[in-house]
C-alpha cells in the first residue's frame, strides 16, 4: 500500500516561513524593563522556574520550584461521617425542596486544598549604570533563553538567562564590551522563613513553607501557618564564577566588583518526597541534593550547558511548525504589536507567537513527576496566590493540557497522567467518607501536591455551586484514554491507565440512582460554578442530573467499555456500563433550543457565565458532533450564541475549541483574536476577577488575573482547526478560518498515533503528509472525501489534494 501510494503521489516537504521572519516570530521583545509580574519574561526546566524582570539598577527575579507548596499530606478521614447527610439531600431533592437541599449538601464538605508557594527573590543590584540607551530585552522561545542589552556610559552590557533541564541549574551570563565593568551585589530574600550563609563564591539558603495556607478569597485571622518543625523545606544555591575583579562577602551579600565577566549558578531543591509522605520528617535532604546539584552544574561551563539546554529543550520544540502565509511581523515590541493587533491589526506573525508560546510554557512548566503545571504553570510570586496556585479541577488543570498530546509533547503530560495515580488514592477515601460509595474512587473541584480530593468549603461554609462537585475524578481519567489514542502504549493502558479508569468507573456505576422515570441520574449534584433559578425564583446550586455530570459519565464509560474490550477483561463490568449508559438521563433541548445545563428547563442564574461544563460532549469530550449528532451539536452552538463571546481567559480559549468542534472556523478564529486583547498589568492586588479576559504584555493569559490555562487552551484551539480526531477517523482542516487562507504546519498529531503535516491555498488543502506512529490504518477526512490505508510504523504516506 505504501509503495502504491508513493508511486502516484509527491511525498511533501514542509517548511516554515523565511527564516528571517521564524527569527522574529518566535521571540518576545521589549524596549524597557519590566516594572509588573505581567512584564516580565517566564523560563522554567519544568521544576525551576524564574521570573525575569531585566532591570537595569536592579534586576529582580522572582525563583520558584515546582515542588515547594504549603501543608502537609492530606488526612484523607477529615469528615468521616459526611455521607451520612447524603440520603437527606437526596430526599429533599425527590420532594423538590431545592433550598433545604442546597443547605444539607453544605455538609458534604472538607477542608481547603494547600497553595504554591514562592521560593523568593534575587536582586542583582548594579553600580554605575547612568547615560542608558538602547535598551533591549527579549525571550526566545526557539532556544528558551533570554536576554538583555543596553549601553550605558559609553559600555554596552549583555546578559544572558535561562533555566537547564539536562543539568538541572539556572544560568545567568553577564558581560560588558569593556573590561572590568561588571559591578553588583547579589542577594536574596523570601516570604518564607529563611537563613542565608553567604562564603567566597557562594550563596546558600535553607527555609521552610508554611505548614497550612488559607486561600486568598477565604477570610481568616491567621492565613498563612509557620512552625519550625513543619512544612516543606527549601534550599536555593548561588555559586559566582568570575572573570576577573574580585568577589567580596558582606553579610547575606555576594559583591562583584570589576569583573570582566560573570557567570552565576544557581540550583533550588525542596524535600517534598511525594504526596503521602511528611516533607518535614520524611522528605528528601534537599540540602544536599542541591549542593550535589551546583557541584554538578560548576564543573560544566557556559557554552556546554548553553549547548545541552538547547539541544533538549529543541527536541521537544522543534516537533511542530506552523506558517500562515505572509508572516511579515511589524517591527514592534511585543507590548506594542499586542495593542495593534488588539486594535485591528493584521499580525499573523503574532498568532504563531501565541500558539508556539503555549508550546514553550509547557515544555518550561510540566516536566516534574506526579507534579502537574499549577493556574500559574510553576511561575507565583505571591504567599497567598490567586486561587492558591493550586490544581483546580473542574476545568483548569484539565485544559493546561490539551494541546499536550496534539501538539505533539506526549512527554509533558506524563507529571499530569502519573498525578492522577495519587489522587486515587485519596480519592478512595473521599468516595467513602463523603459519598458513602465503598467502590472506586473520586475527586472534586480542588488539589494540590498533596493529591487532595475531597469537596472544599471549610466543613459547611462554602457555596455549594463551586464547593461541592464531585466528578473531577471521571474528568481526569479522560486524559489517560486520549494519550493511549496517540501513542498505542497498550503497557500503559493494562498497567496504569485501566486501572484507573475502571475506578473513577465504578464510582460513577455506584453513585447514580433513578430518577421518578427510571433514569438513571447523579443525585445530589452541580454544574462547576453556577446557579439556576427555579420557576418560584429560588437561586441555587444543588440539583440532580446535572448535564455535565451526565456527559462525563457517558464519556468515561464509554472509553472504559473499550479499554476493557481492548485488554480482554472485566466482562462483567463492561455490561454494567453499557447497561447504565443505555439507562442514563438523555440529553434535553430546552425551549431556547439550547442543551440544557440542568435537568428541567430553567433559567440560568447568570447566562453569560464563563463556565460551560454542559457542552462537555462536544469537547474536551467526543461524543457530540455535527457528523454523529447533529441536533445536539446545534443546541451546543445556540447555548454558545445565548452565552456570548464576551468571557475570562481560559472560558475564552475553552469556547475557541467548542467553535473549533462546530466546524465553525470564523467564530473560533474571532475568539482567538479577542483572546489576544491587550490587557494592561496590575498585578493581582488590584484585579477585577470578574472582567473580561486577555493577554498580559509578557503574553501570559489574564483571566484576570494571570492563569496559565488560557494560553494552553487557546494553543490547542488553534490544532482544533487545523485538525480534530478521533479513535476511526482524522479531519483534516475542519475549522479553517477565511484569514487562514494560505499556510502550513507539521509535526501536529492524531489520534490512533499519527503525525501529520498539511499544505493549504486559498482555503483548500492540497497536500497532506501522515507518519504512522504505530502502525494503525488511517482513515482521513477532508470535506466530503475520506481516504483510507492501512499503515506501517515509521512509514510515511503522501496524498495530493485538488
């Protein structure tokens, strides 16, 4: 087949634009120094992360370490009589007594998940910097290293940062075009406890996070909880390696005086030792792993880790190209062309930008076992961060990790996939202790590095709309099926991934009941964050039969029917699910012709709200289509019209997706556009959490404030136009968009473990290239023409299209 196929058609060479123009594209750029968290430049090694302001008199940089949290493991029997309340809520729901409902399902609550803690902050105060001109400062995101430039007196300066994964240490170069002209301190300090010992060329901290942190939105006269004996401990290490001048100790303080060049180390490590072990009493010595980590890193020079950083992180980066024909970018800082562009400006330069940025953040933020990428990926300045920074789970953590596997970096969604093993074992005592279900397990809207799972709230006070759900649990084991879609790795479905799956499963069989018409349905339950009005005007939460419960039901039986079938087990079981999904409440059309979000036809509380969880058949789900359902995708699209386009950051780059899935391109392409509005720094003191969305200078996603899942959701969008798959079929260009007329890409992937690259003019494909993976025929989808071949691992097949 393959031999035939090469005869007849070209096979596709896919490239770029002009490398000039993938130069610009590919790096952020600004004229002055950042002054806010939203200016600066974020580099990571997915466990270290710096935050880099690129002052001049002082250039400050905020470390963090992915690993460095609050708290303690979670007591997983914090409220261990709390089913007991489930019968009564259930009760008052058959009688429709939705308010005593609402009240009774308060106590269906936990404790608060722990936060994200910042490592602190380095200064690298200079002397004699005046006359400044031609200040310059930038990321490249094609080699994940940033710098800065400018002149003063005459001297031109250079620095040169980023953050190594092959070694493990971040490297900061300076120089001066003139010699002995390197003049500054060095020095630390942190919100944390922390002592500092500072001895020839080096400078070596040692602390501890607090034992306990209240969220920022939770009021509380003792918020953040140090002892001494508690917590996670920390260790942040400075070596000074200097050519020429001198090095000279003062107090906590490292002073460089007339040095001609200077490199600096500097290596963080934590004693976090998994999620169920005391990070104080049983954690790792993260003393010594950070000083074997700097002995490691010193005997290396510059340019050799310079070379190895690069070489790694290209590896990952380099996968996927993208070009939207004429790629002439304007001449202008970032800051400045995301202000055009926010004002009508052509500048598909910037959209490259945007989408290969999502790329880089994940690759710089997710590469930690067991520790996924946070709200914030792994870059928090703050001791008590918006939403605690943590893994919030009925929609945020989810999205930070759709582009993973269709963006061709199945690596990075490893720390996502092996987190969720933790979280089911919390998860089996929060079925039990919370739900009164003695099989499965599950989570609800909040975690942390703790893998905590039970329902937040602080044990009666939270709102039900976003205290109390309960099916985060079905959601994440989505995500384990769609990575053996794309990589076949049949080990890690009969291993890790089944197992799992068949979990979250069984809770689901064991906790829906019937409804008065035989039904199955979840009772009690929510819709993540929002409220219905009754016909009589009550305004609540707790209801059953929630539409989005349903539809990640139906989702995550469906995907374990096949996993079971696959591996040849669990027959049994496989009948209980198929004989559930044929009992589950149907989908309703509401008079709107909306899908309705709630079992009966009422009003929403608020119709514009960012959340849309009952339109999760149509994605992140796959079991709504135009192809397949065509009168359920049409009430997803009139939800989607009642529900405007005016959203935060992650609802925005959630909703391109549905659009995407619509087969809608211009609207999707409408909401990326609008996704890309400037929004002006603040930091998250001075937010107003409840307005529109956008992208920060430093082209970080404002819900606001900063939450990472906006670019991440906003990059797999752009796949979801360009391609959608699923396990029989590849579309290939379902949502292109009228501007997008002329383009190609490559490296993006399939599922059934395809990589694909495509050529398009004038809004028609007429090239496509497919690489098997593993060996699984292909079906391909273009308009109305599909082709189909069966395939050979490694093999390349070549279509021409006209």
């Amino acid at each position: 087949m393959k031999r035939i196929l090469l005869n007849i058609l070209a096979t596709i060479l896919l490239i770029g634009c002009n490398s000039s123009n993938i130069d610009n594209d590919l790096k952020l750029w600004y004229d002055k120094p950042a002054i806010h968290f939203e200016e600066a430049l974020v580099i990571g090694n997915g466990k270290t992360g710096a935050t880099v302001f690129g002052g001049v008199h002082t250039d400050k940089i905020h470390l963090n370490d992915a690993t460095l949290w609050s708290g303690e493991p979670v007591d997983r029997y914090m409220n261990p009589r709390a089913f007991k309340n489930i019968p009564a809520i259930r009760k008052a729901l058959e009688n429709e007594d939705y308010k005593l409902a609402e009240q009774l399902n308060k106590k269906i609550q936990g404790k608060f998940s722990q936060s994200y803690a910042p490592l602190g902050t380095m200064y690298l105060e200079f002397s004699n910097q005046k006359n400044l001109e031609d200040y310059y400062r930038e990321l490249d995101i094609s080699n994940a290293v940033a710098k800065v430039n400018y002149k003063s007196d005459g001297v031109t300066y250079h620095r040169e940062y980023m953050v190594s994964n092959p070694d493990k240490v971040m490297v900061i170069k300076l120089s001066a075009d003139k010699k002995n002209a390197l003049n500054f301190n060095l020095k630390f300090d942190s919100q944390l406890k922390f002592k500092s010992v500072a001895n020839e060329i080096t400078l070596e901290v040692s602390g501890y996070a607090p034992y306990y942190t209240v969220p920022n939105y939770w009021g509380s006269d003792n918020p953040v909880r140090f002892e001494e004996s508690r917590g996670t401990r920390f260790s942040a290490h400075f070596s000074v390696l200097n050519d020429g001048g001198e090095i000279i100790v003062a107090d906590s303080c490292l002073r460089v005086s007339d040095a001609n060049e200077v490199t600096l180390y500097i290596c963080t490590a934590t004693s976090f030792n998994g999620f169920d072990k005391n990070p104080a009493s049983q954690g790792l010595d993260n003393q010594t792993i950070a000083e074997q980590l700097m002995d490691q890193a010193t005997k290396k020079n510059y340019k050799a880790i310079k070379s190895d950083h690069i070489k790694d992180y290209q590896s990952f980066f380099n996968r996927v190209k993208l070009e939207l024909g004429d790629c002439n970018s304007p001449e202008l800082p970032t800051d400045q062309r995301l202000i055009k562009y926010t004002e009508g400006a052509e500048d598909k330069g910037l959209e490259i930008l945007y989408f290969q940025y999502g790329r880089y953040l994940l690759i710089s933020s997710s590469r930690t076992d067991q520790v996924p990428a946070n709200l914030q990926g792994i870059w928090n300045p703050y001791l008590r961060p918006p939403w605690s920074s943590n893994y919030t789970m009925n929609i945020n953590v989810e999205e930070n990790y759709w582009l993973a596997e269709s963006a061709n970096l199945s690596e990075m969604h490893q720390p996502f996939l092996n987190f969720i093993g933790n979280l089911a074992e919390t998860g089996k005592v929060t079925a039990k202790t919370f739900y009164g279900v003695d099989k499965g397990w599950t989570a609800c809207h909040n975690s942390d590095i703790w893998a905590m799972s039970n329902p937040v709230g602080d044990f009666g006070y939270g709102d039900p709309m976003w205290a109390c759900w309960n099916m985060s649990g079905t959601w994440v084991v989505t995500h384990l099926w769609d990575h053996y879609l794309y990589t076949g790795d049949k080990t890690f479905l009969s291993n890790y991934a089944y197992p799992l799956m068949k979990g979250a499963a069984e809770f689901c069989l064991n906790w829906l009941v019937e409804d008065k018409n035989g039904y199955l349905i979840t009772s009690p339950s929510t819709s993540p964050e929002n409220t219905y009005i009754t016909p009589d005007g009550f305004k609540g939460a707790t209801l059953y039969g929630a539409t989005s419960d349903l539809a990640m039901i139906r989702e995550c039986f469906g995907q374990t029917i096949k996993a079971s079938q696959i591996l040849n087990i669990d027959a049994s079981l496989r009948d209980s699910m198929s004989r559930a999904l044929s009992k589950l409440y149907p989908y309703q059309i509401g008079k709107k012709g909306n899908l309705q979000e709630w079992y009966h036809d009422w009003q929403d509380a608020e119709p514009q709200h960012r959340h849309q969880t009952h339109l999760f058949g149509l994605h992140p789900g796959n079991h709504i289509t135009p192809l397949t359902k065509p009168d359920l995708a049409e009430a997803c699209r009139t939800s989607l019209e009642i529900k405007g386009d005016e959203t935060t950051g992650w609802s925005k780059g959630w909703r391109i997706n549905l659009w995407a899935r619509l087969w809608d391109g211009n609207r999707a392409y409408k909401l990326y556009r609008e996704l890309l509005t400037y929004v002006p720094p603040h930091g998250a003191e001075n937010v107003n959490y409840g307005g529109g969305g956008g992208t920060y200078p430093n082209l970080l996603d404002a819900h606001p404030p900063f939450q990472i899942d906006g670019n991440f959701g906003g990059a797999a969008g752009v796949i979801e136009m360009l391609l959608q798959s699923n396990e029989e079929q590849i579309l290939l260009l379902p949502a292109l968009p009228d501007v997008w007329s002329d383009g190609q890409v490559s490296g993006i992937c399939a599922r059934g473990g395809f990589e694909i690259s495509m050529k398009w003019r004038n809004g028609k494909l007429i090239e496509v290239e497919v690489l098997s993976k593993i060996g699984n025929r292909c079906s391909l989808k273009y308009n109305e023409k599909t082709i189909g071949f069966d395939t050979k691992v490694g093999d390349k097949y070549s279509f021409k299209y006209n």
